[in-house]
C-alpha cells in the first residue's frame, strides 16, 4: 500500500473519530463543558493521526468562540481557553497569535497568569526572534505578578530583536533601577494598544487605560487633599470641599470619568471618599487603581513579598556563625 493511500485511510479514520466525538458531546458552549470537554496535548496529538495542523486548527476555533465578542470573561472560561491554546501550540507549535491571544486573557488569577506565562515561554522556544512573546511576558511579570526584575530581563531581550520599540532600553532602565510604578503601566499598555491588532483584545486594554487614567485624576485630588489639610488644620469632609468655601485649593474638580467617554455613555459618576481607607476614589471604578491587581492578588502578591523578605533574613545561628 502506498504511503499516499495510507495517509488518505488516516484522514478517513480521523474525519470519522471527529464526527463520533461531536456526536457524543452534549450541545452546549465550550466553556460550560467543563474541564475534561479539552484533551490533554498528547492525547490529542495522538487522536490527530498525524494530521496535527488540521487538528490544531479545530481547537484554535473553539478558543476563539470562548471570547467572541466580549471584552470580559469569567475565570472558569479562561482556564477553559487556556486548556485550548495549550493543545493548540502542542500540536502546531509554529503559530504565532495564539500564544499573545492566551496571555490576554489569562489574567485573572496568579495561576492564570503563570500559565500564560509557560505559553509565552513556548512561543519563545518556538519564536526566538519575535520581540513581542518576550513583550508579553515582560508585562506579565511586571503588571501582574510584581516580579520586576523578570519583566527587566525579558524586554532586555526584546528590546535588542528587528522591530522592537525604540523606547524599550528607557524602560528596561527604569524597572532596573525603580520598584514599578503606574507611569510604567501605562507605557506597557500604550504599547500593548499599538501592537494588537485584535479588536476585543484591544477593547480591553482600553478598558486599563480607562483606569488608569482615573487613578492620576484621584491622585491629583489626594494632593490637594493634603494642601487643603496643611491650610486648614482640618480633613476635607467631601470631595467638594476642595472646590469650595474660602479655603477652596481647586477651581474644579477633574471628571470622575474617563476624559474621552461620549456624553451618551456617561454613567453620571463623582468622586467619593471611601469609608474603608479613606482615600478617594472615583464612582465609575469604585475603587483605586492599584495597577490592576484585584484585592485577592494585591494580597498574594504581598505576603509573597513578605515571604520572600523574611527567607532573606538569616537567623540568629547564621549571623553569630556555629559552632
């Protein structure tokens, strides 16, 4: 028999096994199939009979319906898409825009992240002279995981491949020499905005942008805040008392919104002082910015600092020397 004979057997078989399984699978959305809805990578590589791409092809479909048309999506589909992506780049490691599609959307938790990371990784082995894995990755520890030292010594590299921004040796400069800080975030998204080409990945980053762009607003009027508790030796009782009365600091308050929201958007939000901390914050987010780090991961990420710190120290026994 011929091998062109047997490879048509094989794709005979594999279009049958494929109808078989759909016939089997219950009609419902991918990510509401649960966790073992996605074959592990070598099971599917095995199912493919050798038709790797085609097979690669059919998952990278499924992945990209995960998303659709929203900017948002629950935890438990993005570590549905995760599971995807992950066969997806097994069976054709070559592809480029499923490892970036993965790493947006992976944010949701640590875990998630560091699974976008093992991706990007992937993509690196695969891709070693395409800047934008190494990009991905570098934002991945800076804006999520607070590992600033990672994120430095992945835009190392990138800033160093053919189509790497110029401005990535300023960068790398500053999270070597400064711990972070939401002015580095913001340039991170502005090139990440740039980069995609994705409309709902896009939308989304947009959506950070937003956000940040409110948290300088609420900086601003924490420093007020403070000029008008130095002129008057007492604490502001509103927002609005930095723009009115004799002892007024403003002449206005900056919108509580994003500056470029179309008016038929506006949600009618004003600035509030939050009665946990005490700080102020603007209705349209509800809470600061803290670099996008949800209360749960702010937490994570700072016992792991403490964790960290506290292995740095040496005990006792070590500081005197034994014996």
């Amino acid at each position: 028999m011929s091998t062109k004979i047997e490879q048509v057997i094989l794709l005979i078989v594999a279009a049958c096994c494929t109808g078989w399984a759909h016939a089997q699978s219950p009609l419902r959305a991918g990510p509401e199939l649960g966790d073992g809805f996605v074959p592990s990578p070598t099971v599917a590589k095995v199912l493919s009979f050798g038709f790797d791409a085609l097979a690669a092809d059919y998952h990278w479909l499924q992945a990209v319906q995960i998303v659709g048309g929203t900017d948002r999506i629950e935890a438990s589909h993005a570590r549905h898409l995760g599971r995807l992506v992950d066969v997806v780049t097994t069976l054709n490691p070559n592809v480029g825009h499923p490892y970036r599609f993965a790493a947006v959307w992976l944010t949701h938790d640590e875990a998630l992240v560091r699974e976008g990371n093992r991706l990007l990784e992937r993509a690196i082995e695969h891709h070693p002279e395409d800047w934008r894995h190494f990009f991905y990755l570098g934002f991945n520890h800076f804006f999520y995981l607070g590992e600033y030292e990672q994120a430095a010594d992945a835009l190392e590299v990138a800033m160093d491949l053919d189509g790497a921004p110029a401005y990535l040796p300023r960068l790398v400069a500053r999270l070597r020499s400064e711990t972070g800080g939401i002015e580095v975030a913001e340039v991170f998204l502005r090139e990440l905005l740039r980069d995609s080409g994705d409309d709902e990945a896009r939308a989304k980053i947009q959506v950070a942008l937003d956000e940040i762009e409110i948290e300088y607003k609420a900086r601003h009027l924490e420093r007020a805040r403070r000029a008008h508790r130095t002129l008057t030796g007492r604490d502001i009782e509103s927002v609005q008392d930095l723009v009115r009365g004799p002892h007024r600091v403003l002449e206005r308050l900056p919108s509580a919104e994003p500056d470029a929201i179309p008016p038929s958007l506006s949600r009618g939000s004003t600035w509030e002082i939050e009665p946990e901390t005490d700080r102020i914050v603007s209705s349209y987010l509800g809470a600061r910015y803290e670099l996008h780090y949800s209360t749960v991961d702010r937490r994570r990420l700072e016992q792991r600092r403490d964790s960290d710190a506290r292995r740095k120290i040496p005990d006792a026994g070590e500081e005197q020397g034994e014996g």
